[in-house]
C-alpha cells in the first residue's frame, strides 16, 4: 500500500520494512558486541515498542532478559508533555545492565523520566535503544547508546507506531501527507 487513510489523515509509505530490519539487524550487532558478558535487561516501552523489541531480540545472540513497561505520553499526533506510568518495572535492577527499548524518541521528556525511575534501583549502567531519534525535536540531553535511524519532524505511523491507536499493524513506516 502506497497510501493509507487513518481517521482523518493520509498517510504514504516512507520506508519499506526490509529498510527497517537492515537497519535493526545493525544496531543488534553492536548490542552483541558491547553487551556479550553482560546479560542485559531489555525494558521494551510499550506500546509503540512491541514491533521493534520483537524483532531485536530475534537479532540478540548474547544471553539477556526481557520484560515491558507501559508509559502514556501522546494525545494524537502530538505529545502531552506530561508522562504516565501505567505499568511499572517488577525487576530487581540493582547491579544490572538496563537498555530501554523505545520507538520513538521526540522530545526526550519520556525517557529522562524513566531514567530517573530506573537510577532509584541502583541499576549498573542504563542504556537507551530507539528505533528513530527526531534530533531537532529534543528538549532535554540524552545519550542514545542504540539510536536506530535519526528521521526528520514529520509525524509517522506504522511499525507499532500509531495515531490515534490505529495503524500499528502496518509493516512498513508511513509518514502523513500534508494537504
């Protein structure tokens, strides 16, 4: 599919999912390597996330766990600014290696909050792996360990990200039309 209506926005395709998983495959080598005596926590931020945690960790070689956390930042297309935490960690993190699996990093206020969540457990070293990065977006520093693909401003859809909770399902990433 070329274009797809999702509620009141038209969105065309921007990147086939063949781009996405290359790009994947990448970043899951490095994680290979730097990760390979460490047996790292994956915490996938949901739900945006599930596409990508799921297929990192088909590309994750090195013994590691994973588990999930639910935080609500967006309203729409754009972000509330205010973050939520609907499901928390049940882990013990003390002494671990932690990388955060995000599908999206904007304004960065998310993950600087789940930082600071996660330093109260006393982890060793926390790491962040986003699928895309909106560089000119970020509000607040950030070091991305496991940045996927840097991507311009345009709002996007597919690949678990959604508008609206819709068009998660899409393989591929769309971007809106503008009109």
């Amino acid at each position: 599919m070329d274009k797809v209506k999702i509620k009141d926005k038209t969105f065309e395709i921007m990147m086939p999912e063949s781009e996405i998983l290359a790009a994947i495959d990448k970043v899951a080598e490095r994680i290979n390597a730097d990760m390979k005596d460490k047996n790292p926590l994956f915490l996938a931020v949901l739900n945006g996330s599930f596409m990508f945690a799921s297929d990192l960790m088909k590309r994750v070689t090195i013994p590691c766990e994973i588990s999930f956390v639910k935080l609500a930042s967006y309203q729409g297309t754009t972000s509330t600014g205010k973050v939520k935490e609907v499901i928390g960690i049940n882990e013990d993190l003390s002494g671990r290696t932690v990388i955060i699996v995000e599908d999206i990093v904007e304004s960065g206020l998310t993950m600087k909050q789940m930082i600071e969540s996660l330093g109260t457990r006393n982890p060793k070293e926390v790491h962040i792996c986003s699928l895309f990065v909106k560089p000119h977006r970020l509000q607040v520093p950030l070091d991305i360990d496991y940045g996927v693909m840097n991507i311009g401003d345009d709002f996007i859809l597919g690949y678990g990200l959604d508008y609206d909770q819709q068009g998660r399902n899409l393989k591929d990433l769309y971007v809106v039309c503008s009109e």
